[in-house]
C-alpha cells in the first residue's frame, strides 16, 4: 500500500526512479509522483492514474538526486493533487503510512500552513518546512517524534546533496548498487540495481548520499542493520510469456507448493521446541491468508487434534483475545507486513503466546515479531490478487501440523506437485467463467476444508471482476441465501470429498430447481456422471481430503482471472485495492 523510492545516483535518476515504481505498483496505483534535486532546485511531476501516467513528464526531471511514489489513497481521493511527493519550502517528501493525528498537527502547530492537498501525507512536509533548523536529519526527526501513526518518508531537501529516510511501521529498505544507493519500500524497486539490501528497523533513520548509506537510530546513533542478498531479480518479475501476472502466479503454484516444502526443514527443529506443551492454536491473518488458516484448521485438528481457530487479524487483535504461555499463534501473512496481522502477532507475543509466522517475505516486519518463522517459498507475487501464495501457505501449514502430529508429511505434499501442475495448466474453465461473467452474482458453495475454499474461490472472483459473491456452508444455503437464487444467479459448488459427496449434492440439486445455473468441481466420478447433463463438471484430479485445496483452488482461482478478462478487468490491478495493507 503506496510505494516509495529514493535514490542519490552518479547519473540522472529520474528514469531510475520511474522503473521502480513500475516495480511497486502493486502496492497501490491511484497516482504517482516523482521529485528531483538538480543544483538546489526541486522539480515534481505527478499525476492521477497509473505510473505510466508520468512515463511522458518523468524524462523532464534534471539531478542525480529523486524521490517518488506510487499511491493507495487512504486520505483524500485520487486525484492530481493529492498525488506526492508534496513540497514546501526547501523540502519534498513522500510518505507511506497513515498519519493518525494529523488534524490535532494541523490544528495545533499548522493553522497558518497553505495546504494543497486533502491528504494526511501533507502535514510531513508542512512540519518540516516550519521546523527546519538548517540539519536535515535533527529536523526529520523532531517532526518524526510528532507523528502518530505509521510512517515510510523520504525526503529531499534544496540544502542537502541526497535523500533522507525515516521509518515507523510501515518498511523501507536501502541498498548500495553501481549507478549509486537507494531506498525503497520493497525488494523489487531495486531488482537489478542492488543485489544486496538492508531492512530499517522503526525508529531508524537514514542518510542516503551517491557516496554511500549512513543509518541512525531513534537517538541518532549511527548503527549498523545487516546486509541480506535482494531476493527480488529482473528473472523473477518478468512475465514469463503470460498476459497477466495473475495466470503466471496460478501456474506457479505447484512450485510454491515443492519450494516450501523443501525449505521447511529450516525451521523444523525450532518449530519442534516452540510447538510442545501447546494446548490451543489461533491461525490468523487477512483476506486470503485468512482463508488458508480455515483451511489449515480442518487438517491441524485431525492430524493433532488440539483445539484450533482461525480468526481474521483486524478483529482477533481487538477482541480482548484469551491467550497465554500454552497457545500457538500463527500469523499467516503473504507479505509480512499486514498492519492488522502484524499487530495481532504482537499482541499474542506481549500475552506470552507462542508466535510462528508464516510469510513470503523473509524480512517482513511479521519475521521480525515471530518467535520462528516457517517460510513460504512461493516467489515474489506481483498481481495483488494472491494465488501462489495461498498454494505456499496451505503447504507450509501442512507440515506444521505433520509437527504437531508428530508426522512426517513431506511425502504427501511432494506426491500433489502432478495433479497440482494437470489443474494450472490443462483445467477448461471457459464455460463457466462465461456463466459467471453473464450472471447476477455467484455463489460458492462447499462443505468442511470445501467450504473454506469456496470462501476463498469467493474473494478471488469479486476481487478481480467485480462481480458480487459470498461463500457459503453447502449445507446452509436453504437456510437464507436460497432466496437469492433465479435464473441470473451462478452456484460452484466444491465437491471432493466421498465423505460429504452425498450432503454436498443436495444444494446442487435446491440450486437446480429454483433455475440457478451450477458449476461442480469435483474428483468424484460419481458426482460428475450425476450433474454431467444438469451443470458444468471440472473434473480435477483426486488428491485426499486434506490436501484437495491445491487444486479445487487453482480451479476457481482461474474462473476469476478468466471471468475478469472477459468482462475486461485488469486482473493484475483491481480497483480500489492495493496488495500489501500496510494501515488499519
Ligand atoms: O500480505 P497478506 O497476505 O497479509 O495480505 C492479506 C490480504 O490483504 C490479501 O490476502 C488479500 O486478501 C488478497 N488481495 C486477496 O487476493
């Protein structure tokens, strides 16, 4: 949610600039901004719209010396000037983060300020402009320590040949590269211009020159925050011959699924140690990684039988949760920097909950408040709808029950890597994507681990078509929902488990009779034979209980990318969001 870089370079940097916020646009894309410093002036362009708005203006910016951003608007609409960076005075700044107080600033030291934008972001600059006292970084850190809020900010200033950077709850990261140094709010900005990079901690501050990186902590002392290998290369972004990164990400799912499994043994033996004694576990996230905790809760409880709940982040981190030294936590986050999972992880901890994260980051800020993290290996997803991720996540908590089970469960995962690979590549989805498109609204329907995943089939189809949707129990459809089912509707129900095959059936069969139109995806021959006449059947391929929503899900995640591109969405970047939420 927003992205910001920065960098002080031996060359012109606007360009530079702009393929990093290409690179960052998945955290948000309503606008975006770059400012440069040449000889003591500062120059903006911004824009509303997408990064490639300013891809006309950005080569106009003269200096080695740059700021830029790339907005989810959180205060204030879309629009050009809401867009950062903001100036005033000496100073341009971009900020990602919500400032809480920004009023009571505004109230109490800004009442002369002539403020250009709605946003909160503007207070930032106001302060530093009134604040200054001739050093940069005393500056920025007075105006810092009147933040409330979450903060990613980096300046430039006419006075100072190179950027600032300050940090609280929200990420930056900088790296040194040959061109000269950087910040950026993640990885992949500085693909093929760092190969290594170092995390800020919050209350760190920094100095960024082309001579080289200086980092402070809170009482400025400069300090040294190690040096990591940049995960994110220009290998790994590309699309790989797909359209969309959404079909590149599905597609790499049984991937994701055999490099978690491979590097699980990093964390086994910790995972061991921190897992015994535990009496209770609470799974919790957002949004997708919510929905994969449901589906881990069905397999822990059988395979360990402890009690298990799975509690959406944002409502378990204000609910008073009843936790202690014998509950598990495990924050299950793609990017590991969630607001809301990230504080619930830190309220478990601060309750002497065990914590385990489960990210795909491997310096996400979720790492850092983890007592053992168990790595999703899933790459770096880049279309803000999640998929590979889910595929990673739903493994990686697999073998923490085989931990809790006191099972070794890699054999399983490693034996669905070919049914997984069938489904991504060779599923028809056409059909029923076409129903979906045409329809009033679409259900998903499911029973037990099925259910979880029509939850999830759910989010994925309204996140990128826009169509509405709810998930729902199989069993529970008659009791309410039934009412909303004519001939415009659409019904997927999930139907792989023998067990549940014949409850299951039964909502196939209410939605049928009241005219809906229904979708069956099953590995169930029977079920198949039974609806092939009455509904449209996607076979996929039988891979037990526990582990059928790798591929029931890659299944439904293509409906959504398919139905998406029919009603011609952009799949990659649905409206209104933005993929790491990084504020409440
Ligand atoms: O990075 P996280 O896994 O913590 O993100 C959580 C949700 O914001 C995310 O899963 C969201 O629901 C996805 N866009 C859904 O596709």
């Amino acid at each position: 949610m927003c992205g910001i870089v920065g960098c002080a370079l031996r060359r012109r940097a606007s360009d530079i600039i702009y393929g990093g916020l290409k690179q960052l646009e998945y955290r948000g894309y309503d606008s975006a901004g770059i400012a440069t410093l040449s000889k003591g002036q500062i120059s903006i362009v911004k824009k509303q719209g997408k990064v490639s708005a300013l891809e006309n203006c950005a080569s106009d910016l003269d200096g080695n010396i740059g700021i830029g951003h790339t907005r989810w608007a959180t205060h204030g609409k879309p629009s050009d000037a809401n867009a950062h960076p903001f100036a005033a005075g000496k100073f341009a700044i971009v900020h990602n983060g919500i400032i809480e107080n920004c009023l009571e600033l505004k109230r109490e030291f800004l009442s002369d300020s002539p403020f250009s934008s709605d946003t909160d972001s503007e207070v930032i600059v106001r302060l530093l402009d009134k604040y200054y006292d001739g050093n940069l970084l005393t500056t920025l850190k007075k105006v810092c320590s009147l933040l409330s809020g979450s903060y990613a900010i980096a300046v430039i200033c006419a006075d100072f040949e190179g950027i600032a950077a300050a940090k609280f709850k929200s990420p930056i990261i900088v790296g040194s590269g040959a061109d000269g140094n950087f910040a950026a709010s993640d990885a992949p900005a500085l693909a093929g211009l760092c190969r290594d990079i170092s995390v800020l901690e919050d209350n760190d501050f920094a100095l960024i020159t082309s001579d080289g990186i200086k980092i402070f902590d809170g009482d400025l002392n400069e300090v040294f925050r190690p040096v990591r290998p940049n995960l994110a290369t220009p290998a790994n972004l590309e699309l790989g011959g797909c359209p969309f990164y959404m079909l590149k990400e599905i597609r790499e799912a049984p991937y994701a699924v055999a490099n978690t499994c491979a590097v699980f043994h990093t964390a086994e033996g910790e995972v061991k140690k921190l897992c015994k004694n535990i009496n209770r576990i609470i799974l919790t996230g957002c949004g997708t990684a919510y929905n994969s905790g449901l589906v881990a809760k069905r397999y822990i409880e059988q395979f360990a039988r402890i009690p298990c709940e799975a509690e959406i982040a944002g409502e378990f981190r204000y609910k008073n949760p009843i936790v202690g030294g014998n509950t598990l936590v495990v924050a299950i986050s793609q990017s590991g920097e969630t607001a809301d999972t990230v504080e619930a992880a830190r309220l478990a901890k601060s309750a002497n909950a065990k914590v385990i994260a489960v990210t795909n980051a491997p310096y996400s800020q979720l790492n850092s408040v983890a007592d053992v993290v168990i790595p999703v290996a899933a790459g770096p997803e880049i279309c803000v709808a999640a998929t590979k991720s889910y595929a990673g996540q739903i493994a990686a908590l697999y073998l923490l029950a085989g931990v809790l089970a006191g099972k070794d469960l890699t054999d399983d995962l490693q034996k669905i890597s070919e049914p997984c690979k069938n489904t991504v590549e060779n599923t028809d989805i056409s059909a029923v994507a076409d129903m979906c498109a045409r329809s009033s609204g679409v259900y998903f329907l499911g029973r037990d681990i099925d259910y979880a995943v029509a939850l999830e089939g759910s989010l994925k189809l309204k996140e990128v078509s826009y169509i509405p949707s709810e998930g729902y129990p199989a069993g529970e459809l008659k009791h309410g929902t039934l009412a909303l089912i004519d001939e415009s509707a659409v019904a997927v129900v999930v139907i792989t488990s023998e067990r549940l095959a014949g409850k299951s059936k039964n909502a196939v069969e209410q939605v049928l009779s009241r005219k809906g139109k229904v979708a069956v995806i099953t590995c169930i021959n029977s079920i198949a034979e039974e609806f092939k006449d009455r509904a449209v059947i996607i076979k996929i391929p039988d891979c037990g209980e526990y582990l059928s929503p790798l591929v029931s899900s890659s299944a439904l995640q293509l409906i959504a990318y398919e139905t998406a591109l029919l009603l011609n969405r952009d799949p990659d970047k649905p409206r209104n969001l933005a993929k790491s939420v990084t504020v409440e």
